[in-house]
C-alpha cells in the first residue's frame, strides 16, 4: 500500500471546523446536530465522520459518528446518543448549543454504504437501537433520488420512547418498515416485541436468493445475532454489511 | 470466528487511515496470508487494544496494527492489499 505524498495527505486528512446550526430532541437520550461544515466535500448514504474536540487544556478526545443525512441535503447530521458513563457523548446530548464549533474529519468508509445508483437489488436494512442512524441516511438518500429499489426496514428499539425518527418511519411506496419493541410496548400493539430471530426475519425480509443487499447496524452482540441469523436463512454472507458500534450502543 | 462483543468492523479505522493511504481502506480487499479468505478491511474485525489491531474475519489472523502516538500512525500489515490504482480525479 503506498503511502501518499504528504501533500496529498495534507489534503486528505483535512480536520475541518464544523458550525452547530441547529440542535433537535429526537428521544430523551438522543439529539440530532445540523452542522454547517465549509468546503465539506460531500458523502456517500452510510458513511460516518471522526469529530475531535478539545478542552480548554489542550485535552482531545476524538469518536466517529455516522452521519443521518441524505447527500442531498445543504447540511451535515449526525444523530447521537447518550453513552452511560461516556465521556463525549453528555457533550452532544446535554451541553451542545448552536453556534458551537468543533472539528470533524470525514466523511470516512466506503464500504457500508448505498446509492441509489448501485442497482435495482432490494435493500434490507436491520438496525439496533441508534444503528438506525446510518440506514436512516440510506432511507433519506432513497427518497430523495425518488428511488424505487424495494426496501425493507427493520428497527429494533427497546420502547417507542427510545425510536429515532418516529414520524419518519411510515411506509411508502416500495418502502416497508417493521418495527419491534424489546422491552416495552405501546398501548395496544400487536407488532413483534421480541429480539430479532428467524421467524420475524421470515416474515420481513426479501428472499435470501433475491440478491437484496443487507446492511445491519447496532451494538456488537445485536449484529453479531442478526448477521448469523442472515447466513442461516441463506442469505450469502458478500451481500451482508455489518458496522458495529462495540459493547455499549456508542462509542461513548 | 471469535464472538466477543466488544469488536468493532474496519469502518471504524477510515479516519485515522485516511491520512495513511490514498486509497478508502474500507473498500481495500485483503487475502489473508493465513487461511486465504479476501474480504473488503471494512468487513473485517476491530480490536482496540495497544493500539488498534484488525483482524482476519474468517480466522481471526492479525490483518493490521496502528498504534497513534506523538502525532504519526505507526502502521504494520500481513497479508495482500488489493489496492486500486488512484486515478487523476481520485
């Protein structure tokens, strides 16, 4: 692998200044931060970025976050919840105001990622908990490319209070999106309230030979299941994505 | 191979290899020098540890090292990259 030439490098590992515009309550644990980023040079759906902040004592800490934007919009998002005990995370939920400055790098990773110019294949999409962030960039993307690729979503959240981008998450057409609460159900509901296993995958997903591409992100232990339960349903493990966040949901 | 649940997937070493290689490493396939499997870095397993190691998805073999320290990456690798060829718009 050739290493650059340090002026392409300095190019390329650009940390950039990053404005916060806007800030939105999504959940009690999760805030979505619109960002003016200048000269970003724009993402592929799934990507994510680094962002670097540093205390007033020179103190960095750096965490990667996926971005929740279509490419197509003038803005960056990035959805982030909190981390029990995470050092970064409090920041972003709690503290940011609009206004505020930090420093981001990316976009980054090119392989969990989706266009709506990558084929007709269908799409099935599989989130645990804020994985839905970077898939909800791919349903962005979809939308606004007025793409007609047959999509299925699959969100896996504790309760309707932990679900990100609820009044989003509505069927349209070539769209289907299946929900299951794991610990506590709404008033009513008679969708699945259980962990992902075999028979819910059965009921939503396209066929595994369909040549559906799959891309599942969450918590370590939840892709590690639904990526298994993929390869038993036959689904050929080249067409299976997985980014995993590690132990905690976040990366604190 | 290993079903620990504190790993991670190669997306999360873009960044920091962004300023390494021309090339997304994400995308990069590599042969491993073990047991012959070609898989994109992107699908293989993340380690932090001293440093950040990536492993072989298939049998767990050491893929890559990076160790950040005093502003540089020092980077060690095994097995075959798969490079594509940076073009003039790349």
């Amino acid at each position: 692998m050739p290493p650059l030439s340090s002026e392409r490098a300095a190019r390329r590992v650009l940390w950039r200044e990053a404005v916060v515009r806007d800030v939105v309550v999504e959940t009690p644990r999760a805030r979505t931060l619109a960002l003016d980023v200048p000269d970003w040079p724009g993402h592929r759906a799934g990507q994510h970025l680094d962002v670097r902040l540093t205390a007033e004592d020179g103190y960095q800490a750096e965490r990667s976050y996926s971005i929740a934007s279509a490419p197509e919009l003038d803005r960056v998002e990035l959805t982030i919840e909190l981390v029990d005990d995470g050092e970064v995370s409090p920041y972003f939920v709690e503290v940011v105001e609009p206004g505020d400055v930090f420093e981001v790098r990316g976009p980054v990773g090119g392989h969990f990622t989706w266009s709506a110019d990558s084929g007709p294949e269908p799409l099935l999409l599989i989130a645990g908990g804020s994985g839905l962030v970077p898939l909800m960039a791919m349903v962005r993307h979809r939308a606004a490319r007025a793409s007609t690729v047959p999509t299925t979503l699959l969100v896996s959240a504790r309760s309707p209070e932990d679900l990100l981008y609820a009044d989003e998450l509505v069927d349209a057409p070539a769209l289907s999106i299946a929900r299951t609460y794991t610990r506590t159900q709404p008033p009513g509901w008679t969708g699945f309230a259980r962990r992902v296993n075999h028979d819910m995958l059965r009921a939503v997903a396209p066929a595994p030979d369909s040549g559906a591409r799959v891309f599942v992100c969450g918590p370590t232990p939840f892709v590690e299941l639904v990526t298994g339960l993929l390869v038993d349903l036959g689904f050929p493990p080249r067409t299976i994505h997985a980014e995993r966040f590690g132990p905690t949901g976040g990366t604190s | 191979m290993s079903d620990d649940a504190d790993h991670q997937d190669g997306n999360a070493l873009a960044g920091l290899l962004s300023g390494v290689f021309a090339a997304d490493i994400t995308t990069v396939v590599r042969r491993c020098a073990f047991c012959g499997d070609a898989s994109p870095l992107g699908a293989h397993r993340l380690y932090r540890a001293a440093g950040l190691v990536l492993r072989c998805p298939s049998c767990s073999d050491v893929a890559l090292r990076a160790v950040e320290r005093d502003g540089s990456v020092s980077v060690t690798w095994a097995g075959v990259f798969e490079v594509p060829t940076p073009t003039a718009s790349a």
